[in-house]
C-alpha cells in the first residue's frame, strides 16, 4: 500500500514538474514549434513554395551590367626620315553601361 501511494506520489509530482515548465502561452506555442513532426513538415513546405517563388520572379528583375577597360600603348620607333627617334602614343578609355528587364 505504501507503495502504490509513493508511486502515485511520484508520477503526480512529476507531472507538476512538467506541467511547470511552460512559464507562458508563448514558451507552450513555441515548445509545440520545436517539438511538433507536422508542423516542422509544414514549415519546409512553405519554404520550398517561396524558393519556387523567388526563383520564378527571378527573370522580372532588373540585370545590371558595368564593363570599364583603359589601355596605354608607346610605341618608339626610328624615323627614315628625320634623326632620333620618334615617339608615338595611343592611349584608349571605354566604359559600358547596359541594364535589362523583362516585363510582364
């Protein structure tokens, strides 16, 4: 008998234990988050769903591009005609914007 009394002790007080770890609604709500198979299924779900968004609306985006290029040349060469050496240069700057968008 004593027993049986010190094991119906023992299972209520752990009961109130646990039933004592949710302080709030929100840590109830947020333990059945983290702890819930279902829910968690749920959530990766939605979140391939929004991949798949995303990636659909991808091409609707506005593509930027900026190329930049600077080039330098010196050349020295001897003339046939006049003594030294002449000198020629040719420097070359190139800048190219371009922007693309699909509408819809």
């Amino acid at each position: 008998m004593k027993r049986a009394w010190f094991g119906a002790l023992a299972a209520s007080a752990c009961m109130m234990a646990t039933a004592a770890q949710a302080d709030s609604l929100a840590q109830a709500i947020a333990d059945a988050y983290r702890n819930n198979p279902r829910l968690e299924a749920q959530r990766a779900e939605l979140r391939s769903i929004d991949e798949q968004l995303i990636q659909a609306a991808s091409p609707y985006r506005l593509n930027a591009t900026l190329v930049g290029n600077f080039a330098y040349d010196e050349q020295r060469q001897r003339s046939l005609f006049t003594e030294g050496f002449g000198t020629n240069t040719r420097k070359t700057m190139g800048f190219a914007v371009s922007a693309q968008q699909i509408l819809p």
